[in-house]
C-alpha cells in the first residue's frame, strides 16, 4: 500500500501502485465503454431480428444483472480470492458477448446481455472493492480522478467505435468493440497481486441480494408501457421492495450492506444516500435529453452525442483539477459545492427547452458535470474510511451498485413523468417546455436534498489529499 507522504502522481503511476491503478480502470473503462459501445448497433439488430418489442429490455435486463453482480462481488471475490473472481467474471462477460455476436434471434441479444451485467456487476465492484486496500487516503482522491478520465474516455469512445464497427462491419461487430478492454483486464490481473482488507469472508445475502434483484426488474417492469397508473404502481412496489432490503438486512439472514449504511446521521448513510440520488437525479434528466435535443433543434446524432457526452468530459476534468486539493476544508467545500453545480445545471436545461437555446444547454451539462467532479470522488472516500475496518471492502463494492440502483430509479420515475406529461405528444407539437420543467425539476429536488446530505458527509482529518 503506498504510505500517506506518497502523494505524487509519479508514485501514484509506477511500480505495482500503476500496476494496480492499471487493473481498476481497465476494470472501470469496460464498464462504462460497455454500455455505450451498443447504443448505434441495437436499432440495427432490433430491424434485423425482430426485437423492437423487447428492445428496451437490452438495457432494463443489464441493469439489473449489473446490480446483481454488484450485490454479490464481495462474497464471490472473498470465496474464489480476487483473480479467480475476475476471471470466472471475465469467462461470464465473454458467454454474453458471444450470444449476442451469434445471436439467432433478438432472445439471444437480451440473455447475453443479462450474463454481460452480472459479469460487469462483478467486476467493476470487484475493482472499487480493491482500492481502498492498495492505496492509501492521501492518494485516493487522484485514483477517482484517474478512474473519472477513464470513465469520460471510454464512455466518448464507445459509441464513437460501436458506431464505425456497425457501419463499417455489420451490429455484430459491435458487441466485439470492448474486446480490448478485456484483454487488458485479463493481462493486468495476470500481472498483479492484489491486496485485501482483514475483513472476515462476507457471507452471501441471498434475501437480500433476491430482494435487490426484484426491486430493479419491478422498475423495469415500468418502462414496458405507457400507462400511467401502471408505472406509478410499479415505482411504489419498487420502492417498497428496496425499503424491504434496507430494513431487513441482517434480520432475516446474513447481511449485505455494512452497519449504518443509509442510516442518516453516519457518514456512511449520507454517503450512501448521496451516490443515490446524484444518479437518479441525473438519471431523470439524462434519459429523454438526447431525444429532446435531436426533437427541439433538429440536430444530427453524432451532434447530439457529443452534446451529451459533455457532461463526462467535464466531470474528467473537474475532478482531475479537484484532487489537487489538499486542505480538508477546501475538499469538504468542494464536495458540498458539487450537488449546488447540478441544481444550477438541470435548472438551466429546463430553462433551455423552453427558451430553445443550445448553447444553454451545453453549459448545463458542464454544470452538472462539474457538481460530479467536484463530488464524486470525496463522497466514495468519506463512505470507505467511515466503514469499519470489517467491513471496509464490502463497503467499498457496494459504492457502484448504489449509484446503479439511483440510475435505475432515476430512469422509472423519468419514464412515469413522460407518460403523465405526454413527453412524445408534446415533441410532435413542438412544445415540450412544460414538460421539461416536470422532468429536470425532479432532478433539481434530487440535487436539493443531495446538497442537505452532503453536510453528513466528513472526510477524516488524516487525510491531506
């Protein structure tokens, strides 16, 4: 593990500490260069194989394999130790692909990418799990800094690729695009011994791990139609069934989250809390805001992708910029500043709509990407150190799964608001100005109460950053 005077990025980036930052963001760029390598292949694959019935479910299903996996990574990774846990991770993230390069039929397509979300649950979990074990609190701000640019990267890079592979190749070659960030995984695992906490061996939670589960396939279950009654019924029963895992965790069965996860008044709560609803809040605005743009202005995919990808980029950047930081009063300023970026952001891109200004646009999705960069990375921190040194690297993989769960969440509740609005009704008119308030005023309160959180959430002094 580095000692907390190794702050540099020279220390940071050689020897077996850039060995071990190369293992986590392969790990992390084939998370997120995953879900957007398909986006330009699946409309493609949908005509081909008869699947525009179920093509919604090509996401809803990874998300949910996603949270899965993520539930159940310390317990695998414990049991078969970190390299056999990635590999047999990698073996079933393969199957998938393979399906879908093979696939016969669009059935083929939604159960490989069920098998790609559990493994890439597993994994990116796995990854979060190992970092607070192989690198010190000195240095993890910059090791989220890394891991942002790498996210930003792979997630302007996957539909950029995907695209050219579909167009160039035919759909399946798409599902090939990650094959890359595979290899590298599979190479740095070979090449590194990972450190682990002297956490006893979590045991498997299977209520609550099935609870989870049944909870995110209920908030897909919304997505299936447009009615409205049926999508607030399925949002209340999810949320019921999440409430249900949180309550009887540990009661009924061994636990799954660590002690005083979403409890309000622990750092661990409101750390929990906050990576929730910063993804479901963006999640709200995010999912009907390319459709907007390409509707309101008229503008052409590849535009609108770059548009959308801004919000990344400056999340990159801010937090590069951001773990340069080194007083803890200057950290807790920036963290607590983030969720304010993001209410100020998604204000501006109701605002836009209705005024019809691009421009405002652009600088809204800076805005948001700044309140994650800013944020982001402290938020991960304060939650691992204000676990206990048990449960420390379990705190530490569940980090990702709760920012799925709010993008789950986030996407119903969006889905519920365009259906009550008439979002597509409203676009064919031209005037989808109210509807935008509906929808970025939601993410707007999920930003608020972020904000409230954020005071919970305290970084230990020891930490210089």
């Amino acid at each position: 593990m580095l000692t907390t005077t190794d702050t540099g990025w020279k220390t940071l980036l050689s020897g077996r500490n850039g060995l071990m930052l190369g293992l986590i963001s392969a790990g992390i760029g084939l998370h997120a260069f995953n879900q957007f390598a398909i986006v330009a292949a699946m409309p493609l694959a949908a005509a081909e194989l008869g699947g525009r019935d179920w093509f919604s479910w090509v996401y809803s299903l990874y998300f949910i394999g996603s949270i899965a996996g993520g539930t159940s990574a310390a317990y695998l990774r414990d049991r078969l130790g970190v390299k056999s846990s990635l590999f047999w991770s990698m073996a079933l993230f393969s199957l998938g692909g393979l399906m879908a390069v093979l696939a016969p039929s669009f059935f083929f397509i939604v159960a490989g990418r069920l098998l790609q979300g559990i493994a890439d649950g597993l994994i990116v979990a796995i990854c979060y799990s190992l970092i607070p074990a192989n690198f010190s609190s000195a240095v993890t701000a910059k090791v989220f800094a890394v891991e942002a640019t790498v996210w930003a990267v792979a997630a302007l890079l996957g539909p950029l690729i995907g695209g050219l592979l579909a167009e160039a190749f035919s759909w399946h070659a798409a599902f090939l695009a990650v094959t890359p960030f595979l290899i590298l995984l599979g190479l740095f695992t070979l090449l590194t011994t990972p450190e682990t906490g002297s956490a006893a061996k979590a045991a498997f939670a299977p209520l609550a791990v099935a609870l989870c589960v049944t909870a995110s396939f209920i908030f897909a279950l919304s997505s299936a139609t447009g009615v409205i009654g049926w999508q607030v019924a399925c949002l209340v029963l999810g949320s019921l069934a999440l409430a249900l895992t949180v309550t009887t965790d540990g009661k009924l069965g061994p636990r799954l989250f660590p002690a005083g996860a979403f409890r309000l008044g622990s750092v661990l709560g409101h750390g929990f809390w906050m990576l929730f609803l910063m993804s479901a809040g963006h999640a709200s605005g995010a999912t009907y805001l390319a459709l907007i743009i390409r509707d309101v202005w008229g503008i052409g995919p590849a535009a609108v992708g770059y548009i959308v990808v801004a919000m990344a980029l400056t999340w990159s950047a801010v937090a590069m910029a951001s773990s340069r930081i080194k007083s803890l009063k200057g950290r807790h300023f920036a963290m607590r500043a983030g969720p304010l970026f993001q209410l100020a952001g998604f204000l501006m891109i109701a605002i836009s709509i209705d005024v019809r200004e691009i421009l405002l646009v652009i600088l809204s999705q800076m805005a948001i990407g700044t309140g994650f960069g800013l944020s982001w990375a402290a938020i991960n921190q304060a939650s691992m150190e204000a676990a206990g040194d048990e449960e420390r690297d379990r705190a530490s993989a569940l980090l990702p799964t709760m920012s799925t769960a709010g993008y789950a969440v986030g996407s119903a509740l969006a889905g519920m608001i365009a259906a009550a609005t008439g979002l597509t009704r409203q676009l064919s008119q031209g005037d989808p100005g109210h509807v935008a308030y509906w929808l970025y005023g939601t993410s707007a309160a999920a930003a608020l109460v972020t904000f409230l959180l954020g005071f919970g959430v305290r970084l230990k002094a020891g930490d210089k950053g």
